[in-house]
C-alpha cells in the first residue's frame, strides 16, 4: 500500500491534525494530500512560503534568524514547522526549505540540500538530506521522504 495512503490512514485513526509549510517543494506536499477524498478531517491547512518575505510575514521568522543561519537551513526548517503549527492549530506540522534547482538560490546552501522537520508532541526534529538529482525529481523525492518520516512518527 501507498505510504501516503498508509500515512493519512494513520492520521485519521489517531484523530490527528497535520498542516504543512512548503519552500522547495511548491505545495507538492499539500496536494499529494488533497489527493486523498475527505482529508478536511485531518489537514487544516499549508502555506507555500517560498520567498525570504513569506517567510517573515507568514511564519512569523525573523529576519535576523534568516541571515544568520540562510534560509536553507535545520534552524529555519524547526522555525518554519514551528510558525505553521502555530498558524493553524495542528497536532503535527511538517515544513520543508532546501535547495532542489540547478544553482543555489540562496548562495550559502549547496544543490539538493534540503531540510524537513516535523513539529508533534512538542518535539521539534529535523533531518537534511542532500538530493542529487534534477529538479523535479529531486522534488519529488522530498515529497516521499516528508511521508515517510511522517509515517515512521507516528
């Protein structure tokens, strides 16, 4: 069975809410969720902050946090699931920044550098996995990995 799948089945049962903030993943995450019939029991809501002000504005990050750890980074991943966790009143959030293009936006992260953390039972992890293909493929598998962490979790 699909981990996704399997992944909202677990959330369902354990009468959980999930919101997610998405940097390089462009809201791929919230809609691989959407996907699944009747998941508005679960799924309260997703921001796509994908530019430094977003962030800011949205999430609540500040600025100087940004500059003195990049945007692409554990410490702004933990910020942005924190932000959204408090944005929408979830049980769980997920936020995901990184680096999945050609050349590195920020100029501090490298390419295919990219950071999730997962926000639940106040506790705030973070993993960085380093993504070495193209862009949507490198995409792609942030998407996976954010459901299997996610599914391992809980």
């Amino acid at each position: 069975m699909d981990n996704k799948l399997l992944t909202i089945q677990k959330l369902r049962s354990e009468n959980l809410t999930l919101s997610v903030a998405e940097s390089c993943t462009g809201g791929k995450i919230a809609s691989d969720i959407v996907s699944f019939e009747g998941v508005s029991d679960i799924f309260l809501g997703g921001v796509v902050t994908y530019s430094i002000d977003s962030k800011i504005k949205i999430l609540k990050i500040e600025k100087v946090r940004i500059e003195e750890f990049g945007v692409v980074s554990a410490e702004i991943a933990k910020d942005m699931s924190i932000g959204v966790k408090e944005l929408f009143g979830s049980d769980i959030s997920i936020a995901v920044t990184g680096n999945v293009g050609l050349k590195s936006g920020d100029g501090l992260s490298t390419v295919g550098q990219v950071f999730i953390s997962i926000n639940f039972k106040n506790k705030v992890d973070v993993w960085e996995f380093n993504l070495d293909d193209d862009r949507n493929t490198n995409i792609q598998n942030a998407v996976s990995k954010v459901f299997s962490l996610l599914e391992n979790i809980l």
